[in-house]
C-alpha cells in the first residue's frame, strides 16, 4: 500500500539513507558514539540553546555499545 508523506525540510544527510514510502527493512551499516555538551548537537530549523555550565563524562566502561555483527 503507498505512503502518504506529507510536508518534509531535510537540512543535511551526512553518510545516512533518507527514505520514503514502503520500507521492508532497514538496519545500520556502521555506528559511532560522540560525547559532546549540553546544547551542542541539536538540530531543527529554530533553535534557542541556553546553557550555563556544563560537563561531559566520557569514562565508558563497556566494551562495546552498538555491535554490527552480521550486519551485513
């Protein structure tokens, strides 16, 4: 059956897949993990951050977070 899409504003796909319609199946080709402040990645067309201080915690002690095994 066909998908209605209704308005959509796609600012940047870097490396990514943009898909519309029937999908069977989508998975991940790779993954990645970016420790960054609060405010620092948002995304949207209007976007107002205020912040005072902030810490990031980058101490990870898991050996692996996203795994792509068979991932073909």
């Amino acid at each position: 059956m066909p998908a209605l899409i209704g308005p959509v504003s796609i600012t940047s796909v870097g490396g990514g897949v943009v898909t519309f319609g029937d999908t069977f199946y989508v998975s991940p080709k790779s993954s990645s993990k970016t420790s960054t402040g609060s405010g620092a990645v948002n995304t949207g067309n209007f976007v107002n951050t205020n912040t005072g201080i902030s810490g990031t915690n980058t101490l990870d002690p898991d050996f692996a977070d996203q795994n792509n095994v068979a991932n073909a």
